[in-house]
C-alpha cells in the first residue's frame, strides 16, 4: 500500500507528529510506502523528518497514492493536486473551533471540509459521534494515537513536601489553550508553588508569569519534565483528545484539567485528574492549594493515572488499527460529497457573516458619528478661541490707548533714562 | 435540592436527591444548605454559605448552573417560536421594542422552565452578569435549542457563532432572530455544538463531580 499524509509545512506540532508516528509504523510494520507531503508553497525543500521520505507537492510528478490523508483543513484541498485512489481526513479536531468569530471564513472553510468526498479518520470516539450529526452517513474510523510507553512509562515518585511543581501545558498565543488562565489560577494560590510552562514555540511566549517557560524539548525532555512535576494543569477550551496528559499519566503525573471535548477518554475526576469547569479561577487555584497540602490525595491520583495509561495503546496498536483503516477505505467505494451539508454551511456562514458585517456597519456608523461630534467640539471650540482672542486683543488695544497706560510708559521711559545717567 | 421547581426543571440533579442539600437560585432551603448556586453576581448581604456564580468576588467557584439531563433528550422544536427572557429588564425591553419595529415575533417569557424550553426553538437570554454567560444558558443548549446572548466576557468554553451567538446591542438580537427564522435549518449544526457544549455541565456529571469536590475539600480543610 502506497500512502502519503499531508502536512501544511514541517513546523513542530501535535499534528505533524502524530502523522509522523503513523507514517513510521505504517512503513516499518506493515510494508507500506508511507510518504510525508508538504502542502505549503514557497519556502526551502524541507530537510526531513528524521528518517522519513518527505516532498513536496511540486515534487510528486506522476506519483499516486492508494490512499491520501489530509492532517488540517487548509490540507484537504492538496487532496486533488495529487493521484490518488482514495482520500480521507485525519481529523484530530474540528479546526473551526479554533478561530474566534473574527475569522469567519477560516471557520468556514474548516467547516467545508467536513462536507467533501472523503473518508475520516478520528483520534476520538467523540469526533465521529458529532461528525455523525453533523453530516449523518459519513464514513468515520476511530484511531486513537499511541504513546511511547519506553520513553513515557519511566518511574516517578510523588514529592512530600516543596512547592507544589506546576506544569502548565499549551501555547499562550493560543487563547483556546487556556493558558492565561491557567497563570491565573497558579496565581491564586495561596500555597507556595514553582511553575512551569511548557509551549511549542518558547520564543513566541513573552510575558507570562511562570517561573519558567520551556520548549523545543524532544520526546525524552517532555518525560523528565513530566517525571520533575507534581500536576499537569491544562485548562483549555477545545481539544480533539488532548495527549499530553495521557503521555504525564505513564508517568503516573495526575492532571488538573477543564472539561474540554475529549477529556473525557482519559480524565477521571477524583481518580486520576481534577476536573474545573471553563473560566473558574476560584475553583482551579482552590484545587492547586489542596493538592499542595494533600500529598494523600496527589498519590491517589497518581495510582489512578498509572492505571489508565496501562490501557492506553501504544504507537505499534495504533498504527495497526490506522493500517486496517486505510485497507477498507482503500477497497470501499470512494465517499461522496454531502452537498446538502455544504449548502447549509455556506448558508449559515452568509447569515452569520451578514450578521457580523452589520455589526461593523453599525460600529462604523457610531465611530464616524463620534469622530463628527469631535470634530464639532473642537470646531466650535476653535471658534470660541477665536473670538476670545480677538476680545483679548480689543481689549489690549483699548489698554493701550488709555492715558493711564500712556501715562505710565512715559514714566517708565522718563525711569531708564536717570538709571543710565 | 432546594430550588423552584421552574429551575429545577432546568438545571436539577438526576437520580434519589441524596447527597449534600445544595440550594439554586435565592429559594429558601430547609436547613443550612451545602452550598448555594446563584443565578447573579454574589452581594455583601448573601447568607454565610459557599456559593456558586456565573461570576463575582467571593464565590467558591464561578459555573453557570448545570443542565438537566433530561433536556438533553427533548424532542427538536416543532417551529421556529423565540422565546425573550433574561434578568436584564432593560435590555428585555429594548430587544421587544427593536423585534416589535421591526414586525419580528417574539414570545416574552417570565420564568423560564422545561416545559416552555419545549415550546420555543430559540431563546433570547437577556442577562450577562459580570459579563459572563447566564446560568441557564446551559439549559437552553442541552434542549438543542438556539441560545441568543449579549456579547460575553466570560463563555465557560462556549464559542460565539459555533454554538451560540452573541449580539452587541438589541438591533443585533433581532438581526440574529431573522437569519434564524430565514434559514432554521442553517443553524442545525449550531444545535449539534450547543449540545456539545451543553455536555460539560450535564447535571450528573457536574453535580457528582461536586459531591466529591465537597468530600475533598472539607477532608483536606479538616486535615
């Protein structure tokens, strides 16, 4: 089998690496010929990714795959720059979600995407349950990503006493990451506590208020990180799955978690996490300050996130599950276009996107209005300076006549003639 | 629980009533109830009990009010009725009075219960306080209706125009009431998200993940 997986450029993300794993697995396990392809035009030929064939889109010639995977919405349309017998969508999230409402047509097109002729493949059970209501029919494979159980499973004991050791994972550039928040919540501790961020682009991080920021680490850096913390706190709003405190959870490192969409595959409140609802700063520094007095109640959790990491799968089950996956998306017939489901995209997109251009309208409309009302004070004002300026200067030239103020010149005058005498 | 039975119905606890008294809303509770979950901002005066609130200083933790479980399995609405409710009498007005110049339809709603959830395809929230999301916004959304909210500083993990929309003044609102009206069916996918988001504060999970953070909480302060 002949597959390739479709990457927006090689920059560090969860998403290139979990494609990266699979294109590994798939070629040192089952024989296939699993290719990286790099979809962003411009740019140097990219190195590689380790011992992985990677090209470029200019570089396929007349290459053509059983199977094409599409990792990111602004992926999907390469789909059709290239052979291929079949095509599918890696989904490891719904991208949309990941744009504020200022950005509406990257929402739009990430939403487009779900209405193609394509086959998915999704890292939670919970992706295709919602994909199945959005676009009843779809053809939807779950494949959870594994875990490095050598590097992720190495032993770490649980600290009696000491600050409290915060490992806080996500990108603050991200708002969705919840990272800001989850600085508040540190902050509102009373407890005494050392923090950690961990980002993918330290560089990009600026201000935070941590007491370390760091980033670039390769797999074994992220498990020392792990084995060196206490709690994994990530207080996100939108995930597909989340992984990283499933990698902390082989480490037996509990998690401080909000309940965003796929926690609930790994995230057991009071067994092997803690789970704060969205934007409850009292409550998530109130938790950090029991963990920090309660090293009973951090141990408990810490048994309880060993156990489940036992029965998360490795990359070599995952990748054998992706591998069956491909094999019957590659003998099915291909998928069609949900055309009804793209009508009704666009249609909400145009109503919202109307919505949102009246907003802006009437936004402008109350600007101008403000700066015409400024603009009239301060005309006015001008006017009324003038008029103030031109009493003053009446007023000087009426001084100037009076025969007091002549008077009193002349005797000024009369002065500095006996001072120079 | 200690609630009317009109808030109960939004956002009470599945299963027998054991566990701790948990009062909703400012109803009387027989008894020092475990903690109060408030539908406003907390005030000086409150009884000494731990409180919950969309927002304020001195709660014990900021949540709008969970969602029963049983909206989650009320039916789609029949038509496309909008329903106007919400603690901000001000702004309740001045969305009728927009809606009303504008010949758009809606149905003012004193107090909001299941049984008028039911009826409506819509609702308008009128209220944000502290600017965060309404504590019965996640009722609104388990029912797979479409919830309508003034702008928000504080979702609790919910989108603007995934799986609700906001509205910066009362023209808005009822600009969001007509594309709605016009095109129901466009809107479906918001209702599928609605329900996504609704999921986090589903009663039996909120409430039980509650019961322990009690448990814990009095266990650690007692340790």
């Amino acid at each position: 089998m002949r597959v390739c997986f479709l990457l927006p450029s090689l920059r560090p993300s969860g998403g290139a690496a979990v494609a990266a794993e699979h294109a590994r697995g798939l070629a040192r396990e089952h024989g296939a010929e699993a290719d990286l392809v790099v979809t962003e035009p411009g740019g140097e030929r990219p190195a590689g990714f380790g011992d992985l064939p990677v090209r470029t889109l200019s570089e396929l010639g007349g290459r053509r795959y059983d199977v094409a995977v599409a990792t990111w919405w602004q992926t999907a349309s390469a789909l059709w720059e290239l052979g291929a017998a079949r095509r599918a969508l890696l989904l490891q999230s719904f991208e949309q979600r990941f744009y504020d409402p200022d950005a509406p047509f990257e929402r739009l097109g990430a939403e487009a995407v779900l209405a193609l002729p394509l086959d998915y493949l999704a890292v939670a059970p919970w992706i295709r349950d919602v994909l199945a209501e959005l676009r009843p029919g779809a053809r939807c494979r779950v494949v959870p990503p594994g875990i490095d159980k050598e590097v992720f499973a190495a032993g770490r004991r649980v600290r009696r006493e000491g600050p409290l050791r915060v490992l806080i994972d996500g990108q603050p550039t991200l708002p969705f990451k919840g990272v800001r928040e989850a600085v508040a919540a540190v902050e509102a501790m009373s407890e005494p506590v050392h923090s950690t961020l961990v980002a993918l682009d330290p560089g990009a991080v600026g201000e935070v208020g941590v007491d370390r920021v760091v980033g670039g680490l390769d797999a074994e850096g992220v498990a020392a990180l792990y084995r060196e913390s206490d709690v994994l706190v990530k207080l996100s709003r939108v995930e597909g799955l989340g992984l990283t405190p499933v990698e902390g959870f082989h480490s037996g490192l509990p998690c401080l978690v909000t309940p965003y969409t796929g926690h609930a595959e790994y995230a057991r409140h009071a067994e092997n996490a803690i789970v704060v609802g969205f934007d409850d700063r009292p409550g998530a520094g109130a938790w950090l300050d029991l963990l920090a007095r309660d090293r009973d109640l951090l141990a408990s959790l810490s048994d309880g996130a060993r156990r489940t990491a036992r029965s998360w799968p490795d990359w070599r089950a995952s990748t054998a599950s992706l591998y069956r996956a491909l094999l019957e998306i590659a003998d099915a017939e291909p998928a069609q276009t949900d055309v009804s489901l793209l009508v009704r995209t666009l249609a909400l997109g145009s109503e919202l996107g109307r919505a949102r251009l009246r907003r802006l309208d009437t936004a402008t409309e109350r600007a101008l209005s403000v700066a015409e009302a400024h603009v009239r004070d301060l005309s006015d004002s001008r006017d009324e300076c003038s008029e103030m300026l031109e009493e003053a200067r009446a007023e000087l030239t009426r001084i100037k006549g009076s025969r007091a103020y002549r008077a009193a010149r002349a005797a000024k005058r009369a002065g500095g003639v006996l001072r120079r005498r | 629980m200690s609630a009317d039975p009109a808030d109960a119905s939004l956002a009470g606890p599945p299963g027998d009533g054991r566990g701790p008294l948990v009062a909703l809303g400012d109803t009387g509770a027989p008894g020092v109830p475990a903690l109060r979950w408030l539908d406003r901002l907390p005030r000086s005066g409150d009884p000494p009990e731990r409180v919950i609130a969309p927002a304020g200083d001195g709660a014990w933790r900021h949540a709008p009010w969970p969602a029963a479980d049983a909206l989650f399995e009320l039916a789609p609405p029949s038509g496309t009725a909008v329903a106007l409710t919400g603690g901000n009498a001000g702004l309740r007005a001045a969305v009728a009075e927009h809606a009303a110049a504008r010949g758009v339809a809606l149905e003012p709603i004193v107090r909001l219960d299941a049984r008028e959830l039911r009826r409506c395809a819509c609702v308008i929230l009128a209220e944000c306080p502290g600017g965060a999301l309404p504590a019965r916004a996640p009722a609104v959304l388990a029912a797979g209706r479409l919830l309508i909210v003034p702008r928000l500083r504080t979702a609790f993990g919910l989108q603007d125009g995934l799986d609700h929309v906001e509205f910066a003044d009362p023209d808005e609102a009822v600009t969001l009431v007509q594309a709605y009206c016009r095109a129901p069916a466009a809107f479906a996918r918001m209702l599928v998200w609605g329900r996504v988001a609704a999921e986090a504060q589903r009663a039996s999970v909120v409430y039980a993940r509650l019961a322990a953070d009690l448990r814990l909480h009095d266990h650690g302060r007692r340790a």
